[in-house]
C-alpha cells in the first residue's frame, strides 16, 4: 500500500457538523482565501470544524501537509487524537531538531513557544510541501515579540492559514500576525473575522450550557508589613489596593472564606450528580502551585475523597488531566494547565480562587464549564465579589473584537495587565506576600450572576437561603433558569416586612434606615423585576435589555452600578 493510500483521508469521516460549522465550512469554501478567521466560543467546536477544513484541502490535494500550532504541550497531544479519530495522523511529538516528520504522518503538532524558538526550521516544513497550517487561539501569537514573529516568519510561506480562536481580544495592542484589522474611528484598527459564533448564539443552539455565577462576600481582615490591622468587606468600593489586599485575603488557603466555599462548591457538586449528571466533575483555579496543593488538601479533607491537583512542575501533568477526564473523581485543581483548551465536558462546577483578571484570561476559564454534552445541563461558578469579576460575569456574552491603538482603561481601579503578567508563573512570587499578613475571612453568598441580571441577598455560607440556591436542578433549559430565579427572588421580597408606604411605585427603597448596601440591593431587585416584565412584553433576553439601558443611561454592569445609576436605569426602562 502506498503512503498517499494509507494516509488519504475521507472529509465526511469528520461526521455531521453543527449548524454553525456547517455555515463557516460553506464560507471557507466559497471564499477560497489564504487567511480565514474563525471565532467561535470556548465549547463550540473548533476542532472539529478545523479537521473538516483540513480533511476537505487534503482530499482535493489543495494541501499535502497539515500544521497545528497549539498553546499548550498537553493541547498538542488532544490535537493529535482528535485528528486521528477522523484519519488526519499528526505527530505531537516532533521537536524542532527534527529534520523533517516522517512518512507515517500528514503533520505535526507544535506549541507557539516551539515555532518562536526556531522558524526557520518550521519555514523549511512549510516551504517543503503544500500545507496548512491551523493556529489554534491565534492570540497567543501577540504574547510576545519572538512568538509573533516567529509565527509570521515560519508561516508566512503557507498555502492556506486558518486561524481560530474563541477570544479575540487581547489586553494589549500587539497585532496578532495573518489576522485582518480595519480602520475603526481617526486612530483605532478592530479585527475582522471571517466566522463568528458567539457564546449568547451557542446559548440559543443548546451548543453550550447556561452558565450561573454565585458571587460570595465577607468580611476580610489582614495585617501590613508596618504592623496595622485592616478590614474591609469584599464587594464594597475601595481602592484597588485594598481591593487586592482583600481579595488575596479571602483566597488565602489557611483562612475560612475558602473553605466555606468550597463546602459550597462540593454541595453544588452533589445536586448536580444527584440531579441528571451523575459524573458532574469540579474544578478550582488557583492563583499559584502553592495554593493549588493546599486546596487540594482542603477539598481531600472534607469531602473523603482524593482531589487531582495538577501544575507544569509536574511531568506527568497532561496524563493527571487525561486519567481525570475519563474518570469518576469529583474536583481537580489547577493554576494554567486547565484554563484554556483543555476538553474535560464533565467539568460542571468552578471555583475561580486567582487573581487573573482580564476579559481573556476569564471567558478562557469559564469556558472550560460550557460545553453541552446533553440537553438541559447547567454549570455553576463560585467567584470573589469583586468589581471585575462581577462585570466579567455580567458581560459574559459580549462579542468581542482585537483593537489596536486603543488606550487601555481601567474602570476598576484593578490593573489587570499586572495581574495577567503575574499570573503568567505558576509560581507566586512572595512580593505581595511581604506586605501584608491575611488574617481572617468568613464568606457569604453576595449575589448570584446570570444573564446579565442579579438576583438574591447576602446570605451566609451554609444557611437555607444559600442551600436553596444551591439546590438549583442540574437539568434545565436557559429560559428555566432564568424563570426559576426570577421566582425565587419574588419569594423572597414576598417573605420580607412590607415597606412601611402605601406608594404602589418608589423610584427608592421607603424604609428610612436602609444601608447604602442595602438600598443598592433593593434597587437592583427592582430594576430586575422591571427586566423580568420588559421580557415577558417583547421577548428580548434579559441581558440585552440590560445592555440597551447601559447604553442609553452609561455605567457599568447592574452588579456593580451605583445607587444613581440603579435609579436612573429604572427611570429609563419604565419610559420603554
């Protein structure tokens, strides 16, 4: 048998596609062009779709040679075995002292770091024969100078380039190479994709599951180097470096607010397994190696059962993450290894314990809990109270695009280029660690997160209230959980005293001793409520109602809006 026999490969091998694959693959082949950018949300199928690219060049011979540029060295293994289910026999082991693959492959897989550390040797690949090449999540080209030019260079000679990625934003301006921009404004360039699948269009589908986020607060108290003793309340404006102090406080592993959520996290965990998906799985991000083992410890202790915790220092990491996958365990902790790529579709409920905070490094994450593998199966995500992540919970199903020329601002107070720079080592660097001592935490379930609404009232960990959300079904629809929580919050404004008014319409809570925390609680129950009744009048999701009021009245996400913007909006959308 010859090699082009033994290696020919069937395009319909690759099986049906879904309805957005099959749009794109008619594009690409209408379009015939060198570069085809295709965005689409973590869990909707990239691979798949980029196999059939692949299958359908190599079958009419546009293409002889395959070449996938992966992020990770476990990705390049999960490349290589998806390619070969469909016939595409790839090699994921080929290092850049190899003078050429051999004849048993159609290509090779390599990292971005790989191709940066030796072009040349990949443009003499791609100069060999006629081939494709697929950067996979292209944006890791513009991590830095030598990975970008050396993708541009190695590759620069290919007949066809196709570009993935399921977040196309970067937190910086450096251009991504082969990916189109268009004048956007006097000074802005914005990148064109070709295909764009988006995660509210993957929602709709069923492609991808409804995610919920509960966000927990707290008291957090700690100690600077000088000796003072601080508190503050997760949730609360403050600077960011209070913020930060906080917020690393409340993920210390010796502290309570982590186990309190955890406990949470593995109650969530259970109902789900209980609930229609019996191999529900969790995972935990942690911020560093040396936290991601203590809670994996935590988790070991109170639920009697061993946790995987998996780090780069590992050499055994990618086979950790493949035995979890295959298997019944219930939580696996991770710093990076599992944050982007990485397919583990039992992976239903998430702890978000790092202090990574920009929109990419966040969808990437909570990407890892979307993939629908049935009808009606939901994800859960516990995260700090924090202003960035509640609008990055809020804003979920933004579409975003690449800007270049753009000045990076930072409505938050947090610099989130920092944290993604510091976040880019596993292991924690002991800087911030000398200027504060974490003291105590205790965590309560602030406010749960979906569809761009917020729903619920401080609770305490472990109270009824809180085992009420937690109890939430592990089967529904995107629109049952929207109505479930809408119910459940009309029950609880049912149970309390009424308002001491006779007034059927307040633009502002009546009680005269609200807090200013509790008038904004009362006023974002309200402006939901408002949502919940535009809905049922148009048909619009929640969330786009949301975004037009944002427009219309400016600010951030309800999550985190003041008590002004809260009242304003609820003026705006009355007048709808």
């Amino acid at each position: 048998m010859s090699r082009v026999d033994r290696l020919a490969v069937d395009p319909e091998s690759c099986g049906p596609l879904r309805a957005w694959q099959r749009r794109a693959l008619v594009e690409y082949l209408r379009r015939r062009k060198t570069d085809f950018l295709a965005v689409a949300t973590p869990g909707a199928g990239k691979t798949t779709f980029a196999l059939r690219i692949a299958a359908e060049l190599l079958a009419d011979r546009t293409v002889s040679a395959v070449t996938v540029v992966a992020p990770t060295e476990h990705l390049k293994h999960q490349w290589a075995a998806a390619a070969a289910r469909v016939g595409i026999q790839l090699d994921a082991s080929f290092r850049n002292s190899d003078v050429h693959s051999t004849a048993d492959f159609h290509g090779a897989v390599l990292t971005y770091a790989q191709v940066g550390a030796a072009p040349q040797v990949h443009r003499r690949r791609t100069l060999a024969r006629p081939t494709l090449v697929i950067l996979d999540e292209i944006h890791h080209a513009g991590d830095s100078r030598s990975w970008g030019d050396g993708v541009a260079n190695a590759f620069e000679p290919a007949t066809r380039r196709l570009l993935l990625t399921g977040t196309p934003f970067r937190s910086d301006a450096n251009p991504i190479p082969f990916v189109s921009y268009e004048p956007e404004g006097e000074s802005l360039l914005r990148s064109r994709a070709d295909s764009s699948y988006g995660y509210a269009e993957a929602l709709t589908d069923g492609v991808v599951r409804p995610v919920i986020f509960l966000a927990y607060s707290g008291e957090t108290r700690w100690r600077t180097s000088a000796g003072d003793e601080l508190a503050a309340r997760l949730g609360e404006p403050m600077t960011k470096d209070v913020v930060a102090a906080a917020w690393r406080t409340a993920l210390d592993p010796a502290g309570q607010w982590m186990p309190q959520v955890l406990r949470a996290a593995d109650a969530r965990l259970r109902v789900l397994r209980e609930g229609g998906m019996p191999d529900a799985a969790g995972l935990v991000i942690a911020s560093d190696q040396t936290a991601a083992r203590a809670y994996g410890r935590l988790l070991t202790q109170m639920t009697g059962e061993p946790a995987t915790v998996v780090v780069s220092d590992d050499d055994d990491a990618s086979e950790k993450i493949a035995a979890f996958t295959h298997s019944q365990q219930r939580w696996l902790v991770a710093v990076r290894m599992v944050s982007e790529g990485v397919d583990i579709p039992r992976l239903a409920v998430g702890v978000y314990a790092t202090s990574a905070a920009t929109p990419l490094y966040f969808a990437q994450a909570v990407g890892r809990f979307v993939r629908a593998r049935r009808p009606g199966e939901t994800s859960t995500i516990f995260l700090p109270s924090v202003p960035v992540l509640l609008s990055l919970a809020a804003e979920l199903e933004a579409q975003r695009d690449h800007v270049l020329g753009k000045a990076k601002d930072d409505p938050d107070g947090l610099d989130d280029a920092a944290l993604e720079r510091a976040q880019q080592s596993e292991r924690a660097t002991d800087e911030l660690a000398r200027q504060f001592e974490a003291v105590s935490a205790t965590a309560e379930l602030h406010q749960v997160i979906y569809d761009g609404a917020s729903f619920g009232a401080p609770v305490v960990a472990g109270t009824p209230e809180e085992q009420e959300y937690l109890g939430l079904p592990g089967l529904l629809t995107p629109e049952q959980v929207s109505q479930l929580l809408q119910r459940r919050q009309a029950e609880q404004r049912a149970a309390q005293p009424p308002a001491s008014t006779t007034t059927t319409t307040v633009e502002r809570p009546a009680e005269p001793d609200l807090t200013s925390g509790q008038r904004r609680i009362a006023l974002r129950r309200q402006l939901n409520g408002l949502v919940a009744a535009h809905h049922h009048r148009t048909g619009l999701p929640h969330g786009k109602i949301h975004a037009e009021l944002r427009r219309r009245c400016g600010g951030p996400p309800s999550a985190q809006a003041t008590i002004a913007q809260l009242e304003e909006r609820i003026a705006a959308i009355r007048s709808l």
